[in-house]
C-alpha cells in the first residue's frame, strides 16, 4: 500500500488514499496502532484515508492510534486539506465530508497557511456529549487522584475538556490527561487541553489526546480552549495559540457563530508498506 506521511505543528498522519487505490478491504482500525507504532511501524498520530463523497468534493476518514474513529481532527483536516490541493483540487476552497460534518478549508498555496471553518462550537451538554446536569459545564469541579481541575466540555465535532493553568510546564499531563479523558463525565471519553493565559490574545497550550496521548498540536483542541476562554471571561475572540509544534490563529465569529483555525500544513515523504 502506498503512503503519504504529513504533518501540521508535529501532529503527524500517515494519509492512504482510496481513490488512488483499491483499499477496500483494509481494516484501518486494526491496521493502526501497527502503522502509527513509532518503532515498527512509521509512526503517526493517526490515519487519513482519502475517500469519495457523494456529499462533498471529498470525504476524509480518521483513525487514532489505537483504532478508535474520531469525528474530526484540526490538524488532520489541514493536511488532508494540503494533499488533496496538490493532488486533486487545484483551487483553494474545497468542501470536506468528515463524521462532524461538512469542513471547509482554504489553502493559502504562497505562504501555505490554510484556514479551515470549522462550525459552531456545540456546547450543551448532551451535545458534547458530557454527563452534567443543567446547562453549560463551564470551570465544573473535577476531582481526578489528588487534584480538583476546573474544566470547560466544547465540542467541536469531538468532545473537548478544557482546563486552564497557572503554568503548563507544571502539570503531568500523561498522568491528569489520561484519567481526565477516561472521566465518568465524558461518555465518549475527551481530548483535555491544559492552558495558560499569556493575555487576552495569546494562550500557551497542552494536549492529551483522545485514542493518542499527548501530541504536538491539537486543531480541534485549540479552537476548543478559545471557546473555553471567551465563555468564562478569560479570552478575547483573536487568539495566538502556542503550541509544542508550534502556532495557530483561532478566532470565533461574532455573527455566525463559526470557529476559524489558520495553520500550516507540509508533506514530509511518501512510500510504500507491505501490509
């Protein structure tokens, strides 16, 4: 099977793709955590398979390390977004189908910068979907081992906990992120973000990522954290995001209630493996 390898901020994916070829009968969940596997595999933070849509120029599938199928992936998307141009599109807005609906990237080909609409931020809570009662969980008390985090559930496709920090560099994120993505709060289990507010406009960031542990970049993960910051009064709607990877520019409309997330995205090699 051939391969392309890619990566957006570190967050690094192995992209196959089904119209090219006859992947048909591939198990991509159980071929994962092999392919992902950083040793005797080629390792990656998950799989993109590029596959035909009847609802969209193209529709993208996902699959984490461990076999498990997200509905989105920001990073993901952005690199999806960068083969697909190359390949295929050749025109800087193309229309994506993804199990979170309908995403709409737009490639920057001169400073390879592509903005990507990802939607509104759904956050009640049986949309999440997060076991709380009344209405938005925001800075809800959670007790995981022999700390009480403050977290804020977002969805954006995926379900997100976002947690905000005096300094990140401090927090065990293997060891909170991992209990806090298993909580009984999150049905479907979270991606939890950890925090730090530079200013209004500047956040430093952490991830622990559902199906994958701590990774690089998390698209999902900062849009997630900016929506988290504007609602309890931390954040304004612009915001730098830093992460370990690098940066992202996060804005959430106004108007229409849609999130904005504006990275890089580069091919790194392609190759072959035998399945």
């Amino acid at each position: 099977m051939n391969f392309v390898k890619l990566e957006g901020l570190g967050n690094d994916f192995i992209l196959c793709d089904a119209l090219k070829e006859d992947l048909g009968s591939i198990d991509f969940r159980q071929l994962a955590p092999k392919l992902c596997n950083r040793h005797f595999g080629i390792g990656a933070d998950g799989l993109l398979i590029v596959r035909k849509s009847d609802k969209a120029d193209f529709q993208m599938q996902i699959i984490n390390p461990d076999g498990s199928e997200p509905q989105m992936c920001g990073n993901g998307i952005r690199c999806f977004a960068r083969y697909v141009y190359e390949n295929y599109a050749q025109k800087s807005l193309i229309s994506v189908e993804t199990l979170a609906g309908i995403i709409l990237p737009v490639l920057d080909p001169k400073n390879n910068i592509i903005e990507v609409d990802m939607g509104e931020p759904r956050l009640r809570p049986e949309l999440i979907p997060a076991n709380v009662d009344g209405g938005q969980m925001l800075d809800r008390p959670l007790q995981v081992l022999d700390k009480t985090w403050a977290v804020t559930a977002v969805s954006m496709g995926n379900p997100h906990g976002v947690i905000f920090v005096e300094d990140i560099k401090a927090v065990s994120v293997g060891v909170y992120g991992a209990e806090l993505e298993r909580h009984e709060v999150f049905p479907e289990k979270a991606n939890i973000e950890f925090c730090q507010v530079v200013n209004r406009g500047e956040i430093n960031m952490r991830v622990w990522e559902r199906g994958a542990g701590e990774t690089l970049a998390c698209g999902t993960g900062a849009c997630a954290a900016v929506v988290a910051g504007v609602l309890t009064g931390r954040l304004d709607r612009d915001v730098s995001v830093h992460l370990a990877g690098g940066d992202l520019r996060i804005s959430w409309d106004v108007e229409d209630n849609h999130v904005f997330m504006a990275g890089p995205a580069y091919e790194v090699f392609r190759g072959e493996v035998k399945l």
